[in-house]
C-alpha cells in the first residue's frame, strides 16, 4: 500500500500528551464545543438521503438543529432548522419530503430554497415590508464523494480545500460511487471523545486487544501515515484468510483503508465487498460521547458477506469501547496528569497538536 506523506505543518513535539484534564475538564468541552466543533466541517449525510426534490434530513451539530434539503432545482442546501420569526424550531420530524417548509407555532412557510414563502400574520404592505427579508439562515455546506458535510462557521475554507488530498485518494475506490447510506446505529461512549479518537489513531494496541483483526491483517505492512488534516492507516489481507463467509483472497477489497478526519470523523474500509462505513463520535459531555456508526453498501438488503463484515467490524468496535471506558477512569485518577507518546504515535501526536491550536493553547 503506497501512500503520499504529507508532512505535519506544525514543528512542535511533546515528550508527554495531552493533560489528562483535557479529557476530564467539562470547561474544556465548552471551549471544544466554540472552538472546534462550531468551526469544523462535519459530516451529517449522503446524497442517497436526498434523491428526489423535496427530500429533507434533519440533524444537529454543535447544539445547533440543522436541516438539509434537496430543492425543486435540484441543490442540496443546508439551513438553521429554525423560524425567523420566534426562533422555533421548524422540521420536526428525522427525514421526509415535504413542497414546503412550515413552522408549527404561527404558520409561516417556506419554499425549499429557504426564501420566504408566507407570513400568515403579517398582513398589509407595511408588515409585507417588514418581513420581506426573512428568510431561512443557511448554512455552509460542502459535497464531496456524495457525503454531505456542513459548517457552522460563515468564514470557513470550502470542504474541497480543507483536508488535503484526501477527497481524491477516496475517489479512487471505484465502487464508492454505487453504495448508498444502508443504516445506522448509535452506542453510547463512557468516555471523552477526543479518548476514542485517541485510540482509533495507533494500532499499538491491536495485538493485545483486536485478535480476529490481527489475524485477517498483515500487522507487518501496517502504515500510519499524517497528511494535511487528517491521517490514513492500512495494510493488506494475509493470505488464505476468511472471515465468516467473506473470502479475503476473492474480496472486491483486498486491503483495509482507515482515515482520521479532523476533528471527529473516522472513514473505514474493510476487506470485502465494496463497503464503507464512518465512525463519529458526538459529545454529550465532557465523559460521555455518542458514538455514531454509519453504514454504505449498494443495497439496503445486505448479503451474508456484508452481514458478516459488520459483525466484524463491530466486534473491533466493541473491543475498543470496553478499553477508552477503561481508560477515562484512569483520567480522573491522580496517579498520573500526562501519558507518554511511543515513536508509533504520531498520528496521536497530530491529533493533540491540533486540539492545543484550536483551543489557542
């Protein structure tokens, strides 16, 4: 597996990580939340959740309810999921296909591409004037390789330019164009998030806790390597190796793809029929996270080969969640108030730079 290094912009290093009151101190989460997740593209869906004009999805993001929508010229948009008029929040329901946009409390309606449709209390031309500009606050979006992201800040640099080349090593799977969102499921995390992001960025730790990984992977031709806001990591299948029905040698996918987006996402591969799957991992506070799993193949109805493909990548997953629960414990002891970096680690390394930068620390 060949990679383009990118060298890390920053020159600082660390003997010791990241203080552990980073992962335990809720004013820090505070800071995160303004300064991170606020100014930070994030991933909130794929084009396969808004074929048809009308289509809409609804999420948050940073605390802020967002709506994505697909509208009669056929623009996917994003805006505030929230009525000019008494800050309402306008769609309340998950997903759907709606003409037009209505706000339930005074009726006021929409058209898809956020203008003004009408103001039932607003009547005459004096109040006409008053409202004529109230229209739906947009939100910056970006679609890359049909995932949909979105960006709380107005200033942010488009999505095609914020992680380096990786839009284009993605478009080299020749089969991500055909998956679709299938499902999703979510897990709650007792632990910082930014611990899982932690843990998702070294393999040190596969050997001890990810046997039937190890055993499918070549840990021998396993890469880290940093790029320009995010990272990559993979090898290729061993020989002869199978997991459930899944033959490793015969795979549309002979070798595991792992990427770290700034700050939250991860973008798995896995050996196998053509599949992806994304990991986010979502604060509830500054010990919780949501864990978010989001599932692509080509079709909602998956065989046993991507049934047993989850079920092996779920079991990683699951081995993961018992060790970063494990470790916030150690957090909140005064044993220890910083970690130490292996040489393995310097996607970790990345990572804790980047956080430091963004709190302006």
């Amino acid at each position: 597996m060949a990679y383009n290094k990118v060298q890390n912009s920053t020159n600082r290093t660390f003997e010791r990580t990241l203080p552990y009151d980073k992962y335990t101190d809720p004013k820090v989460l505070e800071k995160e939340m303004d300064l991170v997740f606020s100014k930070s593209w994030q991933l909130v869906g794929h084009v396969s959740q808004v074929e048809k004009p009308g289509d809409f999805f609804t999420v948050d993001v940073a605390g802020e309810p967002i709506i994505v929508n697909r509208g009669k010229d056929e623009v996917i948009r994003a805006f505030y999921n929230v009525c000019p008029h008494r800050a309402t929040k306008l769609e309340r329901t998950e997903a759907g296909n709606k003409k037009i946009l209505q706000c339930g409390y005074h009726g006021w309606t929409f058209k898809l591409d956020g203008q003004l449709n009408k103001a039932p209390n607003f009547r005459g031309e004096e109040d006409a004037a008053c409202v004529k500009d109230a229209c739906l606050r947009s939100v910056s979006i970006g679609i890359m390789e049909s995932l949909i992201f979105v960006n709380l800040d107005d200033n942010a640099k488009p999505l095609s330019e914020s992680f380096g080349d990786f839009f284009e090593k993605l478009s080299k799977f020749p089969f991500l164009s055909e998956l679709r969102r299938t499902h999703q499921r979510t897990r709650v995390v007792k632990a910082n998030w930014k611990a899982y992001i932690d843990n998702y960025l070294e393999c040190d730790h596969c050997h001890v806790a990810h046997p039937s990984f190890v055993a499918a992977l070549d840990m021998n031709d396993y890469q880290i390597i940093t790029c320009d806001n995010y990272s990559i990591q993979g090898t290729i299948v061993k020989p002869d190796k199978k997991y459930g029905t899944v033959n490793l040698d015969e795979a549309e996918m002979q070798g595991g793809s792992f990427y770290w987006l700034w700050p939250n996402l991860m973008v798995t591969i896995y050996p196998g029929p053509g599949n992806m799957a994304t990991i986010q991992m979502v604060p509830i506070d500054h010990e919780t996270s949501l864990a978010v799993y989001t599932y692509y193949f080509r079709d909602e109805n998956l065989t046993q080969e991507e049934k047993d493909l989850v079920t092996f990548a779920e079991q990683v997953r699951q081995e993961d969640i018992e060790l970063v629960e494990l470790e916030q414990i150690g957090f909140r002891s005064r044993a220890f108030n910083k970690g130490r970096y292996s040489s393995s680690e310097k996607a970790i390394l990345q990572f804790h730079e980047m956080v430091l930068e963004a709190l302006n620390e």
